[in-house]
C-alpha cells in the first residue's frame, strides 16, 4: 500500500468511528472475576518459595554450589595465569580503563 491508501483508509476510519457506551459494563465484568485463582497463584507461590528455602538449608545448598563453582573458578583462573603474557594484558587493561572513565563521566553528568 502506498501513502495515498493509508491516508484514504485513515480518513474513512476516522469519519465512520463511532464510541460504543460502557454503562458500567466493565466495572461488573471486573467483579464477577474469580479472586480465588490469584489467591491460590500467591498462596501457592509463597508455598513453593518456603519449601524451597527449607530444602536448600537442610541439604546445605551453599556448600554444594561452593564445592561446585570453585573448581572451575580455580580452572579458569589457573589456566589464564598460565597463558597470561604482557601483550594479552594490555587489550584488558585498555578496555577496562576505558569502561571506567566511561562509568565515571556518565556518574559526574
């Protein structure tokens, strides 16, 4: 379609509209909505949330994501100083120089 047909189509559109009365049409329909189902969803949700929290407290939850995230932090970061060379640090000190000042100027404006 072209400008032409949109402003034709839009011109008809606005000529023929036409406001249907509410009468509190809306206002019933809202209250006639069963409460019961966001109820059950919130009551169920805080449920989920406790039980939750419950389980990673007693099967200590802290110690099993530190036992497991460490080694590979360990990995990693073993493995970058053994790779680590001067060229390869100064694109990264560049870049987080860069970042910073960029940080800091968005702060002082």
């Amino acid at each position: 379609m072209n400008n032409t047909d949109d402003q034709l189509i839009n011109k008809f559109m606005q000529a023929n509209k036409r406001e249907i009365a509410d009468n509190g049409f809306s206002r019933r329909v809202m209250r006639r909505l069963p409460i019961q189902t966001k109820v059950f969803a919130d009551i169920l949700t805080f449920i989920c949330i406790v039980v939750s929290g419950i389980l990673f407290y007693v099967f200590d939850g802290a110690s099993l994501i530190y036992e497991s995230v460490m080694p590979v932090i360990r990995h990693s970061t073993d493995t970058f100083i053994e790779n680590l060379n001067f060229q390869t640090l100064i694109p990264i000190v560049i870049v987080i120089t860069y970042l910073g000042i960029q940080k800091a100027i968005a702060l002082s404006e």
